[in-house]
C-alpha cells in the first residue's frame, strides 16, 4: 500500500472521530475517545483498507476521497475486533502497546474488560455509520453492504469457532484461517471496493479466486511469525501465541505428526500461561523436528502461487494486477 | 402494540434467522443460531418495533411488509444490548429464563462470557444486516441509517457512563435514563420508522418531544419495578438491581434525602452480592422513607403528561395518536 493511501486512511479516520467527539453524548468520567483514538490511529497495516480501495479500482473505480472514507470504515471494524479478541485471549499488548482492556483498566482489571467491551461495540456502531456516510450514491452503498455483512457474521463465526475449537482439528484451523483471515483481510474488502465502484459478480468471483488463496497464505505466516516471529519487529509478545495455546494450523500439523513418545511433554507446555523462553525453544524445537513448520512455509508458497495465478486471469487493469501483486508479495514473505 | 404486529415482527425474525442459519459458516460446536434464537423470540416486549411502525404510520407510511423487517431488526439489535448488559452486569437471568451468557457456560463461566460476547456481537452485525436488507429503496435507508446510528453510540454512551459512574449523582442519573431509556426505547425507534416513510426533519422533531419525556418514563417505571416489582411478573429476580447496587434516580435520590444517620446502613447493603430479602426489605423501606419513591412517581406522572401533551401537538393523524396514546399508558402504567 502507498504510504499516501495510509495517509489519507489515518486522516478520514482522524476527522471522523473528531466529528463524533464532538457529538460524544455522555460526561463518561474516562476519555473513552481519546483512549480509540490512540489505539485506531497507533499502528496497523491498513492491509483491509489497501485491498479494498484495490477492488475499487479493480472495478474501474477513480481516485476519489468517498472510497477512502469507506475503506478507513474496515479499519474502525478492525478495531473493534481486535479489541473484543484481546478480551477473550486475555493479550497484554497489542501493536506494542497495551491492549484496550488494560489501557482501560485503572478501576480494576474487571472494569476495564467491561469498558473495552463497550469500546469495541462502539468502534463496530462506527464502522457501520462511516461506510454509510461515505458519500457514495446510496445505491452503490447498498450494492456492497451485503458483503460487508457477510464478512461481519463470518470473522465473528470465525472467532467462535477459535475459541470452541481449542484443541481443534487441521481442518478446523484451517477454516478459522479462511473465514478469520482469507476472507475478512483479503476477498471481501477486494469485493466490497469492487462493488462500491459498480463492480459484477464476475469481477467479484475473480477477486475471490486472487483473495482466498492469498488471505490463507496471509494467516499462515501470521501464525508462523506468532511462535518464531521477533517481538521487536512483530509488536507482539513471541510468547502469547504459545501461551494461550493458540489452535493454529503449525499446531494442529505439530499433533498430528508427533509421536507418542513427545506428545505429553509438548502439551504439558502449549498453554501453560507461565511459560518461559526455555519453554518456548522446547515447543519451537517440536514443531521445527515434527516437519510442521516447513509443512506450513510449503502450504504459504503454494497458496502464494495459487493467489499469482489467479491474479494473472482475472479482469482487472494492468496496474492494479501489478499493485496486488506486490501486495501479495509483500503481505506473505514479511517478518512482522 | 397489536398482536399483529407482535406476530408479524416475531415472523420475520424468524425468517431472518432461518436464512442466516442456512448462511453460517463455522463448523460451531456450539448450537449458537439456537441459543440465540430462543433468547431472540422467548420475550419482550417489542416495543422498539412498536415504536418503529408507529413513527412509519405517523409519517403516512401505507401497511407493508418491509417495515415490519426495519422494525424486527431494532428488536435484534436489543439482543445485542441485553447479551452485552448482562456480561457486565453478570445477571443470572433475562426475560425470566438464564441469560445468554449462562446459557452457553457448559464448559465454564469464562467460555460463556466470551461465547456470549460473541453472541452480542452477531445480533449487531444482523440487525444492521436486516435493517439495509428490509427492501424499502436505498434512499429511505440511507435517510433513516443515520438516526440508527446516532441510536447505537448513545445507548453504549449510557451503558459506558451506567458502568463508569457507579456512584453517581441524580443528573448522571437521568442522562443514564434519556441515552439508554428514552432515545433507544422510544424516540429513536419513532424517528427511524418516520424517516423511512420519507417524514421530515419538522416530524422528527415533535417525535422527540413526545418520545423523550415518554421514554424517560418508561426507564423510571423501569428502575421502579427493578426495585419493587413482583419477580413472578417482571421476569426478573427482585435483588438483581439492590444486590448490584445499580445507580439509578432511585436510588440516586435516595443517597440525597439519606440523613446521615442512616447512610452506613444503606450503603452496606446496597451492592451487597449476598443481600437476602430481609436485607431487601430494609433497603426499600429507606428508599420510601426518604421520599424517594414517591419523588420518582412524581417525575413519571409529570413526564407522562409532557409527553401527552406533545402527542396532542404533533402533527399526526388520528389513528396513530390514539394508538401512541395507548403505548404511553401502557408503557408507564404496568407492573411488568
């Protein structure tokens, strides 16, 4: 994404919450704005808002400011589903810095859950009234809500299934990477972008054959960075995944491949809250001797393919087929 | 609200759920459409989509089904508000059966709390869903979409300042009472079903002067029958609002009237988890003695008249003021 996209990004996001600061209704004692803005405005990857203003101009859509307000809408949804996993996952840290709940949590560890529950519902009211306010004709607005409606309901399904599934299945991880990932980061702000600009269902199809591939290469490496990423680069804890005992598709491969003999040292370890770095080499050495690790970098490199092939097919300009796939390459072969 | 209209907003959400459970796409253990199903269509009182149809109807809207999906979606919308009320509230029960959150605790309370999270926030995300796909054109939508939106940031507002100002003072109160009781029950739902039949800015406006003096009735009503109401009748265990020690114009009035003599006492009690009905007893029979009571009676009877008084001004045909008439009484003058 070029860095006048992300500007342009942070300041439609700045000027709308300075609009609804202004209408704030409650005398709320904590500067609960203050507190979203930070958090909205403090880091991220606009990779959403880059996919979608992509899809725009996939569907021949021109350089206009009404996209760009409703591409920085995808980025308030991210915030509110960041904040409302960090509550479940119990993270500290988030981008580097505290997590809404603690940043929240000066009454007491219980008043800050509760209040960032309340942050992320609104920052969630707020995605939905700054895609609406677009300015965008109304007809356009309502060809394209459908998609976001189906991205809504599939990243919470997503996150549902995350928690149920906790020592969950390879095929169980791999559709929370689909519907978590693929789908919410890549194909349906390519999608929504498109059908804002008057984009058909062929051109829709086309981007999902790009986007799935892509977006699950996209997680992959996300969880890959999640257990042997650099804390200094990723902005994350190296520990929290492991931690939590994160049912990721590098886990799911670990169990399958494990042989009886690791199998309770290895469990005994993922999940254990108090985990240290000596651990976490345990776990790491694991999942590198199972095969897991280069069987995950092996499934990135072919979804990466797939995702190039596709792009190559699809009807879009030249220069957006060139700017998505240095989107591709850049989204997948990261260290942060 | 005619049973009609009752049957007819039951009926479509039910058909709404049945489509988006045919839609979802997690693999859940979990029966989550199930669950949410049964708290969404087990009780309440519909009175936002009563609302909603009666602000439709005082804008010369004509009998049609599409409404009826606009005024269902206000009522899937509170099932996210009363998901996420009662996590932070931790209620055992809602509408006389086990809150969501109790409802999905099979492998324990922290699940069930972030089950339920997740819960509240697919009733969001469907009833923006259902709302932008109720089939009125695009352009009453969107005219509409911003009264919706303005209804969501202050009923979190509310919740967020209910939270925050444990301890408050009468005025926090009554700004609790008009963010989460009047606007959201009554005014909000009144305009969004006006704008939608295409009503004006001139129509919305004699709505609020109607709707928020009713509404902040209501809510008082409301934090009465929490307090003094029969559990049978309520559907609501009689302490949940003593034992919490929620901070309404009750007890807000209470506080003020309390000689110090008797200040201890009260406080001990109020927000005591374990409070038993002798505890109770007591606490109501400050609440009385202090005149507190009867002073909240007062401001019912005072907003009730307001609010019939601008019904008598407000330009809309006959029918639909006979029949707001009819809502206020009902809804102020009940035990349930």
């Amino acid at each position: 994404m070029s860095d006048d996209v992300r500007d342009r990004v942070d300041a439609a996001l700045s000027g709308f919450l300075d609009r609804i600061e202004g209408e704030w209704p409650a005398r709320a004692p904590d500067d609960v704005i203050g507190v979203l803005r930070d958090f909205v405005l403090g880091g991220g990857k606009r990779l959403r808002p880059a996919f979608c203003c992509a899809g725009w101009r996939a569907a021949g859509g021109p350089d206009t400011g009404e996209v760009i307000v409703a591409a920085a809408a995808l980025e308030l949804f991210h915030a509110f589903a960041l904040i409302h996993d960090d509550i479940i996952d119990d993270s500290d840290t988030r981008r580097g810095a505290p997590a809404v709940h603690r940043r929240l949590a000066g009454r007491g560890p219980v008043f800050g859950r509760h209040a960032a529950l309340l942050c992320g519902d609104l920052c969630a009211a707020w995605a939905e009234q700054m895609f609406h306010e677009c300015g965008l004709p109304p007809d356009r607005i309502a060809a394209a809500h459908p998609i976001l409606a189906r991205m809504r309901t599939e990243v919470i399904a997503g996150q549902y299934l995350d928690l149920a599934a906790a020592a969950g299945t390879v095929a169980d991880a791999l559709q929370v990477v689909r519907l978590k990932g693929a789908r919410y980061t890549v194909t349906r702000p390519l999608q929504i972008g498109a059908r804002l600009a008057g984009g058909d269902d062929t051109l829709g199809d086309a981007l999902a054959a790009f986007g799935d591939p892509l977006g699950d290469a996209f997680q992959l490496r996300d969880d890959v960075l999640g257990v042997f990423g650099d804390p200094d680069v990723t902005g994350k804890p190296a520990l929290d995944d492991l931690r939590e005992g994160k049912p990721t598709v590098l886990i799911a491969l670990t169990r399958e491949a494990l042989p009886p003999a690791r199998r309770d040292r290895f469990e005994l370890l993922l999940g254990d809250p108090r985990l240290d770095e000596t651990g976490a080499a345990v776990l790491r050495g694991i999942i590198v001797a199972t095969g897991a690790l280069s069987r995950v970098e092996r499934m990135i490199g072919q979804r990466r393919d797939a995702a190039l092939s596709a792009l190559e097919a699809a009807p879009v300009p030249d220069d957006v087929r060139k700017e998505l796939s240095e989107l591709t390459i850049s989204a997948i072969d990261r260290n942060h």
